[in-house]
C-alpha cells in the first residue's frame, strides 16, 4: 500500500481578500518502507503539506489517500490516521504530561489497549530511541535535554506503531553530533519497525545523507521529484529556488574550477571521502 497525494492544493483565508494559496495541485506517492525527503525555501509549502497528510489539515481541493484511506471522508480519516506518526519541529509542542513515560503512553492508551500492553509499548520505544525508562520514565520531560526531548517525542509516535513516520525539521537547533545522532535514529527506527519516512528539512546533506527520493517545493509545487542523483544534478535551479546544494558537492565543484578531476555525482560525505581515499592510492 501508499499514501497518494492527488492533485492537492490549499488556500489559506479562502473566499477573502487576503486568500494565499499555500499549495497548487501537488502530486505525488509515498510508497512502503520509503525514505522520501521534502525540501524547498522558507514558505514554500512544507509543513502545511505534511500536515494534509493525517487529516489536521484538509484540502481546499484534491485528496490524500492512505493505504486507500480517503482523508476527506471523515469515517476513513480515523483509520488512516491511526497509521501515520508525526513530529513536528519543536518537542515542546508534543511533550505535555507530568511525566516522560505517561507522556509516551498517552498514544498507546486512546487505541483503548490494556495496561500492559500500554507499558510494554512505551517501554519499547524509549528503548528505541535510546532513553532508559528505568532513569528517565518518572522526570519531567522539561527536564530533559534538547536532544533527549526530541527522542522523548518521537518515542510518543512510536508507540504508537505508525506505519508512516513524518517527521518536520526533526535536527532543527541541535549541534552536528545531535544531528548525526538523530539522524542515525531514525535509520534504525525505519530498519527496526518497517516504516517508511516522509522528512522536511532545510539541510541538504542530511536529505542528501538519508533520502532515497527527493520532492522539491517552489511556492506550493512540486518543482522536481526524483532521486539525490537527479535532484542534486540541477544545482543551478535550486539555487534559483533559494536552496543549496550538500556541502560535499560544493567542495567537488570548486575542485573541479580548479582542474582536479573530481566525478559529477558525489554529494554525500560518504562519497567524497570514497572517492578521495581511491585517488589518493592512484597518486
């Protein structure tokens, strides 16, 4: 099954003089098990279009269908949303309760499930995230670092067991090592539970890092869809959208200004560094 994004568009403040249209007929598929990566400058449709995803937001047109769920239909919406886990940019808007571990079991406990099965699950997925009941169940989740918030969140979604993980800006403030940390997390989460992950970010190396298909938005369209490969090929039009290219494929293009033969696909650090290590022993 999939999420199928169908001609999609929203208006904000629809039928008044001050009427934006946030997105305009955007389309698109998320298959399972996938790692899809939406990017695009500030405004340019993101984060209302993820939140058209499980039914927070409706459509002023258009339809979103989740593992053929109609999000329109109201009856079809609990159903679908039930599959999608979303985490928004800042922890503090999900972390609400007395404690860490009543705060992950808040999910659990509307899908009317009994207490062990509650516990059991938020358990689980602080195990998950990285975070030990044991130490950090009965804190308050203010208490928390930075990082450990962001994880207590996610840990919220997935005890839940979503078959979708949608995640907006999720390394959004951290230092490098927290990103990587976080990042590194949600590749696990994705091989530990078989989920597929709809990310927004603002960094290209880490969609480039992690995403095995790319949605470009450019004032609410879909600009380009496609792989890192193809995406990242066409540096020059999403400069003109406000949007760089991973610093790695930065570096090998200033390389090549300077005649190092350096190949046109590397745009991941992983990349960059294969391809150096080879051409340092052929020295």
């Amino acid at each position: 099954m999939s999420i199928v994004v169908e001609e999609l568009s929203y208006t904000y403040m629809q039928n008044t003089s001050s009427a934006f249209n946030a997105l305009r007929n955007v389309s698109f598929t998320v298959n399972d098990g996938e790692f899809v990566g939406i990017i695009g400058h500030t405004g340019s449709g993101k984060s209302t279009l993820i939140q058209q995803l499980n039914g927070l937001m409706h459509p002023t047109s258009g339809r979103v269908i989740v593992d053929g769920y109609d999000m329109n239909d109201k009856k079809q919406r609990v159903k679908g949303r039930a599959l999608i886990g979303m985490v928004f940019q800042y922890p503090d808007y999900q972390l609400f309760d007395s404690t860490v571990l009543s705060d992950v079991s808040f999910g659990p406990r509307n899908l009317s499930l009994s207490e062990e099965e509650i516990t059991a699950r938020s358990r689980e997925a602080l195990h998950l995230v990285g975070l030990d009941p044991d130490e950090i169940g009965e804190k308050s989740p203010f208490e928390l670092s930075g990082g450990q918030k962001r994880r207590a969140a996610l840990a919220g979604i997935i005890a839940m067991k979503p078959k979708y993980l949608v995640l907006d800006e999720p390394m959004a403030g951290l230092d490098p090592g927290g990103r990587r940390d976080i990042l590194a997390l949600i590749d696990s989460l994705r091989s530990e539970l078989g989920c597929a992950v709809i990310m927004v970010s603002h960094s290209m190396d880490d969609i480039a890092k992690s995403a095995e298909r790319i949605i470009v938005l450019n004032n609410g369209e879909v600009k380009q869809i496609g792989t890192p490969d193809e995406v990242f090929a066409h540096a020059e039009a999403l400069s003109e959208i406000g949007l760089d290219v991973p610093k790695p494929m930065m570096l090998a293009a200033l390389m090549r200004e300077r005649g190092v033969d350096v190949p046109e696909s590397i745009y991941t650090e992983e990349s960059f560094i294969s391809w150096f290590e080879e051409a340092v022993r052929n020295v």
